[in-house]
C-alpha cells in the first residue's frame, strides 16, 4: 500500500472529552502515523482566514516556510503534546522534506498539503513508512468533518463525555484564562456549538464513526482500546496502554489540577465517575445544568447520561431560556452593547436551527 493509500482515521472531540488523552494512548503504536496534536483543517483556517494568507497563491517554497515557521514558533506548538520541530535544525529538515514531497505531487492542493505534512513528519522522526497502516490526525472538532470527504478512505474517532462534565471543564479553565474571569459569549457558544455538531454529525454518519465514550474508557480501559485497534485495523500492542507524545512519557492533564499539563500522573481514583461529578458540581451552577439537560437532551438520552431534573416541556423551556440570556457578555465593546447582546442572541439561535453552517459564517476555528 502506497503511502497516499493509506487510511486516515480523523480524531475528533465533543468539548472537554479526554481528546488529548486518546491521542497519547495512540502516540507510540508502531503502525500508526500521528502528528502531535496536529489539527489539519484547523490550522489551515488559521493561515488562511485569520491571517488572510492565500496559500495557493503561494509557491511550494513559500508554503513550506509558512508551515515550518508556524510549528516551530507559534506558542500553540509549546506545549508538550503539540510541539515536534525544536530548533532551526529541526526546521530545515522538515520545510526541505515538505517542499519536496509538493513539488513531486500533483494532487488536490489540500490533499498534496495533508500528505506533505505527514511526509516531512516521517522525514524528520526517520520514521518507516512502509510499516505504517493508517494515518490518525487529531483534527479535534468535529465541524470540519466534511472537508475530509476529499479523501477516498475516511472514518472517524468521536471521543465524547457527560456534557455536564464537559462543559464544566471548559468553563473551569476559561475562567482562569480570561482576565475578567467570566466566559464570554463566544467561547461559551464555541463549546456549545463544538457538542451540537458533534451529536448532529453522528446521528446522520454513525457507520463512518467509532465512539469511544470517556467514561467506559476509564471503566474498561483495554477492551475499550482493543475496539479502537479493530476500528484502526491494526495489531493490539502494550504501548497503547501508556500515555506519550514522541514516544516520551506523558502524565496528563486536567484543568483541575494545573493549567495545562500535569507533573505528577493523578491516582485512578481521581478518574472514578463519583469524583469527576463533584468536580463538575463544584463548577456549574443549577441555571448551568437545566441549560445543558435542556439543550443536549437527546445527546444525554442517547448516549444514557443520567438528568439532575425532570425534563418536561416547561423545564426544558426554562433551560432554553437560560441558554439564550446567560453568557452574553464579551470583554470589549466597540460598538452599542445592546447590539452586541443582540447579536449573541442572533448567533446562539442560529447554533440550535443551522449548527453545522454556523461554524464559518461565525468564524469558529
């Protein structure tokens, strides 16, 4: 099998699910190509619409220059699970190996892209290709997933959780990132939208995806994995049981227990579901919960995550009220507050009717 042949498996996430998690336990399995923490179509929304750089007005030598500067200086690409070009060096064996791999293709331009990254990835880790049988790209969410129909062989890894849990996750460390320490508008509606699509994208594609649910994760940890490598096509191996980015140890994260990763690897009793609910408890407050058992009341009957309240027609009224007055605010201003809350208003309506087509109209990554 040629390396353009091989299949690629897209990991995606509802949220704050235990994304990164998967992605470690894949991290050292010698048939798998994965990039650390590499999101293909999110990164390429990133140069082309945040930046507003043209990249196919861009020559090879060009494009190959803006991808290596971009993984070896961008601070997203500093943190452990992300970063794989360290020096200069590093640099110019990979924008080398890049340029070389799109000047000998003629493919799509997005594909011949995808493929190029991977290529010089093997290049500058020696990795051999020949012994690989699938590609993994950790794409994250889930609003892209239809872009990857560019690829003739595509399935997907939906990593999901109890929304409640999720959320609350999401919620705990944007407070500490925000200066105001409240979630903005655009974040919350972010991690809202994030979970809709998901959910959406599932009901109508769940033969292209294999769920792996966090908590099962956690209760049956190897049979869990063991469907993940018949999913994958590929051999069970013993590193799938431990957690690295590069082959190199990684302890985790939680948001609970530090501001990205951990030093100290957390006990198993720190994951057991009694105590992530007292985490979440300790974060949402009762408006929180009706919102999101209001809003996700179908993912939650589906997936069979338990309700705090007894969703009738009035109570799911009420959280859908919630939903739409709470979390308005923003950090500045430029023009008429009212307009601004009103354009929120406008936004969160449109994340219930539209969800899938809100992602690009509102630009989010």
């Amino acid at each position: 099998m040629s390396f353009k042949e091989l299949p690629i498996f897209v990991l995606e996430s509802a949220a704050h699910s235990g994304i990164d998690w998967t992605h470690s336990l894949l991290d050292s399995h010698s048939q798998i190509l994965i990039m650390p923490a590499f999101s293909f179509y999110r990164t390429i929304y990133e140069i082309e619409i945040r930046n507003s750089i043209d990249l196919k007005r861009k020559n090879n030598d060009e494009i190959s220059e803006i991808f290596s500067d971009l993984f070896l200086n961008d601070k997203i690409y500093q943190v452990k699970r992300r970063k794989f070009i360290y020096n200069e060096e590093e640099k110019k064996i990979f924008k080398e190996s890049f340029c070389k791999y799109l000047k000998n293709n003629n493919d799509n331009f997005y594909k011949k892209i995808f493929f190029g990254l991977h290529y010089a990835f093997c290049a500058l880790y020696k990795k051999d290709i020949s012994k690989l049988k699938c590609i993994v790209i950790h794409e994250h969410v889930t609003w892209h997933y239809k872009k990857y129909d560019l690829f003739s062989n595509v399935k997907h890894i939906l990593v999901f959780r109890n929304p409640k849990a999720a959320i609350a996750g999401s919620i705990y460390k944007l407070r500490q990132l925000n200066k105001m320490g409240k979630i903005n508008a655009f974040q919350f509606d972010h991690m809202i939208l994030d979970m809709l699509c998901t959910f959406e994208i599932y009901k109508s594609n769940n033969k292209k995806f294999l769920k792996l649910q966090n908590e099962e994760m956690h209760e049956n940890f190897k049979y869990q994995l063991m469907r993940l490598c018949h999913w994958l096509n590929i051999e069970f191996e013993e590193t799938l049981l431990s957690q690295t980015f590069l082959g190199k140890e990684w302890k985790g994260e939680s948001v609970y227990l530090a501001w990205d990763e951990v030093k100290e690897k957390p006990s198993e009793e720190y994951y057991l579901e009694k105590n992530v609910e007292k985490r979440w408890r300790n974060v949402l407050s009762q408006k929180d919960i009706l919102l999101i058992e209001s809003i996700f009341y179908d993912y939650m009957k589906v997936f069979g995550y338990k309700f705090d309240n007894k969703m009738n027609f009035f109570k799911r009224v009420k959280g859908y009220y919630y939903y739409l007055t709470l979390y308005l605010k923003q950090d500045k201003y430029a023009y008429s507050k009212s307009l601004i809350y009103l354009r929120n208003i406008i936004r969160k309506i449109s994340i219930l009717i539209f969800t899938y087509r809100v992602a690009n109209f509102f630009k989010f990554k």
